[in-house]
C-alpha cells in the first residue's frame, strides 16, 4: 500500500526523488528558476553548484555528461511524478505546483549525511 500525497505522487517516489544527490541539486536550481529554463540552463547550474573550478574544456565535457544524465534519467523521472512538465523535443523544463512538496522533504533531508 503507497501513501499519497496530493497530487505529488507517493511518499515513496518523492523520497527516491530526492534520495539522488544530482535530483536534489536539480530541485534547488528549479526552485530559484521562476520560469521555464532549458536542460543546458540546469546542467551549467548543476556544473557552478557543485564548486569545483573546470578549464573550458573539462567544464563543456562535464555539462555535456550532465544534460546526458538529466534527459535520460533525472527529468523522465521527476515528470513520470507530475512534478515538472519536461519536453525532450525542445528541452524545456516548467515545474508547477506540486513539486512543493519534493520542496519540503529537500528542506527535511538538508545535512543529512544519511540520505
């Protein structure tokens, strides 16, 4: 038996969400973003927060990596929940709402280094 929550999905594909460290860095850029963005947009965000300084060179390759890893599995995932509206023909990424609660289960989990 699956716990739902709202429209969100259940407890459980929230928690497997959020559960991936790319996922939980890719909800904190779409928390910031108030519009829609691109998948280039949130791989280059994802590249700058995880802090490490790339020449030109590393960092096109490991954005290129990145929006490889987001189109094949992060963004499928996260609109298989209804929590983004995710087109792959143009790579544009819109959440809505319910992605609130993905939101509130990032902010419980913050720090932990068990999850």
């Amino acid at each position: 038996m699956s716990t739902s929550h709202g429209d969100g999905g259940t407890i459980e594909r929230i928690c497997d969400l959020v559960s991936h460290p790319t996922r939980r860095v890719l909800l904190r850029v779409l928390r910031d973003i108030e519009t829609s963005t691109t998948i280039e947009t949130v791989a280059g965000e994802i590249i700058d927060a995880d802090g490490n300084r790339l020449d030109g060179v590393e960092q096109t390759e490991k954005a290129d990596r990145v929006a490889v890893e987001l189109y094949h599995i992060h963004l499928p995932k996260m609109a298989d929940t209804g929590m983004i509206n995710y087109d792959p023909e143009t790579g544009t990424i819109r959440t809505n709402d319910t992605i609130d609660v993905a939101y509130s289960v990032l902010d419980t989990v913050s720090g932990r280094d068990d999850f």
